[in-house]
C-alpha cells in the first residue's frame, strides 16, 4: 500500500507505538509517521506507507494547530502535570494580564527546547540525559507562533489554540508564559488538531484502520501522494516516452500533454510554497511518476514515486 493515513492518537500511545501497530495491521514494514506527539498527547499524526514515505520530511516541515490547557500556579521538571511538582505558586491573575501576556508570544520567538524532550545533544536525546539526573545546556531556537487565541479562562486552567512552526514546544510555550504572568505554569493537556493538509475531523483510530482491514476497505484510508502536490500542474507522459520516463531520464517538456485525470480532489491548505517550475508528471497509463523541474525545455525529475 501507498498513501497516507490521518490517524487520529489516542492517550497513551507513542508514536513509534502508532506506527508500530499499523506495520501489524496493513503488514507491511515501510511506514513512518510526520511529527512526534508525546504519549499522553492526542490527535492528528499523519502516518506514510510505501513510497508515501518519501514526502514524510515535506509534511514533517509544515505548519501545526494544537488546542492546549495550561495549568498556571505548578510549576514540573517536564512541563507539564504529568512530571515532578517542583513549585506552586499562588494565582492571582486577571483575565487581562493574561490576554496581555499571551500577545507577547506572538510571531518569532526564542523557545528553549524541554529537557523531557527527543532532541538529541552530542548523539544523546535530551530525555534520556534527563531521567539519568543530568541537565545539559540547550541553544535557544527560532520559532513561529502565528497565532495564539485564548478559548476559554477557569483559573487556574487556561485553554489556547496555537498555531505555529515545525519545532514548536507547547510546553515550553505554557512554561514561558506562566513565567510571564509570574505565577509559573505547565501544561494540562494538548490536542493537536492539524497538521499540514490535515485535520482532526478526518482522523481516524487505530481502531478503525483494523476495521477497515478486516472489511477489505483500508485502502479507502489511503490519502494517494499526488493530492499533497495539487498545487502543481499536472503532465502525462506520450506512450513512446514511457520507458525513458521510468528510467528515470529527463523528457522534453513540449512532448507530455496536459493530465485532466490527476488526483486535484481539494484539500484546504495544500503544500504551499510550491515552485512554479515544479510539475507533476504521470506514465501513459496514469501511474504518479513523482515531481519535476522544469528546466531548459526539459522535465528534469526533482522527487519520484515510481
């Protein structure tokens, strides 16, 4: 199988657990998930098999929404409530100071990776040196938060939306901003609910992939690769070109004609960003063949599917 899964992930479940359990279900080894969430975190983990797995870096690399409780007044060694009460302070904020607060951290910041985090520092992830007792130094690092709406305020809970950059910690982000307010803070719990192209209304559990496989119908699952790039006009290949096409070889671009088959179903948000010297290039049978460049009235191939 080939495509991506939205997967909807459920509390108490790594994603390597996720990914884990789909090798059983859809039996097949090459799959690979597009951004970690922690175990007790839940929602959107788009999850690729097959050769989907080639765009894993691109989807890995966009833009995330997550609904987040922050929890002012504690203060824990991992951020949020599941670690060890270090502080707790009283609250004695309004709901003004927080919304001024909150402005503070909109647009590019610098966030302080957790060290209960995978990162890895000299080959080491940052939660393995941390169970071990040890704390190590960690850069500050550029961030985005594009925007940070607060969605409701029952002190001491403080529910966000946040939608930000590939890299962003929510819990750093809650950390920081009980910092601000002077009470301290950690997070309560986070949902993520996009991921790139992809929303929690189209999620799905573990549960349902293992319906779908014992009804026959887990392909139905199955998002096809070329819809990430519907941004991209599309091109099928002439049948006399086929061959040079699977080899891999640069195709003069006067030579392929217009596709009206391609895969443009809709999908709010599509990869963005794309060059406008980027194609997508199908064989005469209608097979995805991956993206290309043009470049000197040639199709060069920029990321192939084949």
């Amino acid at each position: 199988m080939d495509g991506i899964i939205n997967i909807y992930k459920e509390k108490g479940f790594t994603s390597h657990d996720v990914v884990a359990k789909l090798r059983g279900i859809c039996g097949q080894k090459k799959i690979g998930h597009t951004g970690t969430l922690d175990p007790d975190a839940v929602g959107v983990l788009p999850v690729c098999l097959g050769k989907a797995t080639r765009v894993a870096e691109l989807l890995t690399e966009k833009d995330k929404e997550y609904e987040a409780v922050l929890r002012l007044g504690v203060k824990t060694d991992t951020l949020d409530i599941t670690g060890q009460v270090l502080e707790e302070r009283p609250v004695s904020v309004s709901e003004e100071d927080i919304r001024e607060a909150v402005g503070a951290f909109v647009g590019t910041i610098r966030q302080v990776p957790p060290m209960y985090s995978a990162l890895k520092v000299n080959g080491k992830k940052l939660y393995e040196l941390a169970r071990a007792g040890k704390e190590v130094e960690r850069e500050a690092r550029e961030v985005t938060i594009h925007a940070l709406e607060i969605l409701s305020v029952s002190l001491p809970l403080v529910t966000l939306r946040v939608h930000c950059s590939r890299g962003t910690y929510i819990r750093s982000l809650c950390d920081d901003l009980g910092e601000r307010l002077g009470c301290g803070g950690c997070m309560e719990s986070l949902k993520r609910t996009r991921s790139g192209v992809f929303s929690l209304s189209d999620a799905v559990p573990l549960s349902e992939v293992q319906r779908r496989k014992e009804e026959g119908t887990i392909e139905e699952l199955l998002l096809p690769v070329d819809v990430l790039f519907a941004g991209c006009k599309a091109y099928r290949c002439p049948e006399d070109l086929d061959k040079r096409l699977k080899n891999g070889n640069p195709l003069p671009f006067k030579a392929l004609g217009p596709y009206a088959g391609a895969a443009d179903a809709g999908l709010e948000g599509q990869i963005q960003n794309v060059s406008r010297d980027l194609v997508r290039v199908y064989d005469f049978e209608g097979h995805f063949a991956g993206l290309y460049r043009i470049d000197e009235g040639l199709v060069r191939p920029e990321k192939v599917f084949f």
